[in-house]
C-alpha cells in the first residue's frame, strides 16, 4: 500500500439520492421502498429490536442485578501510585493526579486508597479517604484536607436543608393520663 493510494475512491462531499424522481433516474417509482408491504407505506416504523417476530436478542438475554445511573463516579488512586508520581513535600490534587495521569478525566469524586507505603510529606486534597490511607499519610507527617462531595440537587436538596433548619424535637417524657380518669 501507498500512502497516496489511501484516500483513492473517496469522495468527501458526494452528493445525497434524490429519490422518487421519475423511472430514468434509478431511484424512481417506487423510490427504492419495493412493491407493496408495509415497508412500502407511508409511516412505517418498526421497533429497532424488531427481529421478523422472533423473540428479540435484548428479550433473550437474562438480566442480572441493578445499575444507578445516578450513583458518583468515583476515581480511586492508592498511596503507592502517589507515592512514584509526586516529590516530597508535593501537594495532591485532584487536578494534579489528573495531570500524572493517575485518574481519567470523567469522576464525580477522588478517592485515595491506603494500598502500598507513603515514605514522602505531602499535603494530599482529595474527597474520599480510606481509613488506612489517612492513618499512612498522617504517619509520614503530611496533611489531609478533605474536599466536599457533590451538592444535592432538586427535592434532596430540600430536605436537607430542611432538616438542618428543624431538627427532630425529642419525645416529652412526662405524659399525661388519658382525659376522664
């Protein structure tokens, strides 16, 4: 193969089927629908998993189990990793784990894992800390700062809020006897 042989044939802005426009143009009469059938009506739809009438491939396969499509993409990173990529006296960031190429770029949260051995002082920011990992970070003398979550939105929101501005009163100890005793 030859590197100008690569876009032979192509043709970048062809011209779109004009269809239905008498029998000489090839695509005339029928304008490439067929004879006759539903297929050949105006309107006609089918479900895109239609399969003839056979049972359906997505209706065939069993499904297993539940996946939130509102649950937080969490990004985790272990202290070994942290521990090859950055300097002592570095500060992690979100940012900068992104910049090492530690995490990818979709995540709602950053989490740091305690798997491996931090020897460097870092100040690590990060919105999630293992038990282990804060214990490591703090041992090697660095600093934790942990950053919020996502805000909640909507209705869940509200009752957050709403619940920190009323909080439950407690439950009277004293009651009083039923009226009529």
């Amino acid at each position: 193969m030859r590197l100008d042989d690569v876009h032979q044939g192509v043709v970048k802005h062809r011209k779109r089927k004009r269809i239905g426009r008498g029998v000489g143009s090839g695509t005339g009469k029928t304008a490439g629908a067929g004879h006759k059938g539903h297929k050949s009506r105006s309107g006609y739809s089918r479900k895109p998993v239609f399969q003839g009438g056979a049972m359906p491939l997505v209706r065939r396969v069993p499904k297993r189990g539940f996946n939130n499509r509102f649950a937080l993409v969490v990004a985790a990173v272990n202290l070994g990793a942290i521990e090859q990529a950055f300097p002592d006296g570095a500060e992690v960031t979100p940012a900068s784990l992104r910049a090492a190429d530690l995490i990818g770029s979709q995540f709602d949260v950053v989490k740091i894992l305690g798997d491996g051995t931090l020897t460097k002082r870092l100040k690590v920011v990060a919105h999630r800390f293992s038990k282990s990992a804060r214990e490591q970070i703090e041992r090697a003398g660095g600093q934790v700062v942990q950053l919020p979550g996502k805000k909640l939105i909507g209705k869940a929101a509200q009752r957050a809020a709403q619940a920190a501005a009323n909080p439950p009163a407690a439950p009277a100890t004293d009651v009083d006897p039923p009226a009529g005793e």
